[in-house]
C-alpha cells in the first residue's frame, strides 16, 4: 500500500507531494522500471523522508536508484538533492555544469520569494541544505 503522499501516474511513474507549502503544491517524481528508480526533482530537506518512504512502499532498495534529475535549481525543486545523494549509494545527479557552478549562491530571484515563504519557513529550509557534490 502507497503512502498518502504518493499517487502512482501510471508506467511506472509515481508523483510525490513534497509536503513544500501546503499538500498538492509541490511534487517529485519517482520513475520506476525493471526495479530500478530515477527521481526528477526532490523538493527541500524536508521532502527526503518522503522519497525515501516512497522507495521503502515500492520495494525499490536505495542502492537501485541510478539517477536523482533536477529540473532546475530553485529550492522546491533541487533543495534536497546533497541529502537524497547522500541516501542513494548509487545514484549519480544529472545536471548541467553551469548549474553546478552555481548550485548553491544565492540569486535575486531565489531570495525574493523569502516573502512569499515567510521568513520562519524560508530559514528553516535553506539552513538545512546539504551542497552537491559535496565540499571539503
């Protein structure tokens, strides 16, 4: 049985509410073929137990997962790509090289939405991400 937060779409394609905002605001997406996952998008930190659950409900073990996919680099999106890496042994995240550069500066137009967050909320999500790849 699938957890609350996770609809199956159909060919092995599993939509999964990120609990970003409010429910049904945000979704990851899990791709599922031959028991081998793909994540596109992971939302924040705070989404990671999510996809992990979501993988734990689908008998999918995490060293199966080959590929975490940001669709682009704003925090509802990618934020929690360092931590699901750090769950998936195997996975490796495809992004473009010029997203890495600048994967973890802070833009104008990322920043302008800490008043639609709030600033509580806003702290509390971006305190928490983990770089990718990892520094040091």
């Amino acid at each position: 049985m699938l957890p609350e937060f996770v609809e199956a779409l159909g060919d092995g394609v599993y939509a999964i509410d990120t609990g970003f905002h409010r429910p049904r605001f945000d979704a990851a997406y899990l791709i599922v073929q031959q028991g081998h996952g793909a994540f596109v998008d992971t939302g924040t930190n705070h989404s990671v137990p999510r996809l992990l659950a979501a993988l734990d409900a689908l008998g999918i073990a995490r060293d199966r997962v080959d590929y975490v996919i940001p669709t682009h680099v704003h925090l509802d999106h990618a934020g929690g790509v360092g931590l699901l890496m750090s769950e998936l042994p195997q996975a490796q995240a495809l992004v473009m090289s010029v997203v890495r550069a600048i994967w973890w500066t802070p833009r104008p137009s990322t920043v302008a939405r800490q008043p639609f967050m709030g600033r509580r909320k806003w702290s509390a999500a971006t305190a928490a991400c983990c770089p990718w790849p990892p520094i040091g």
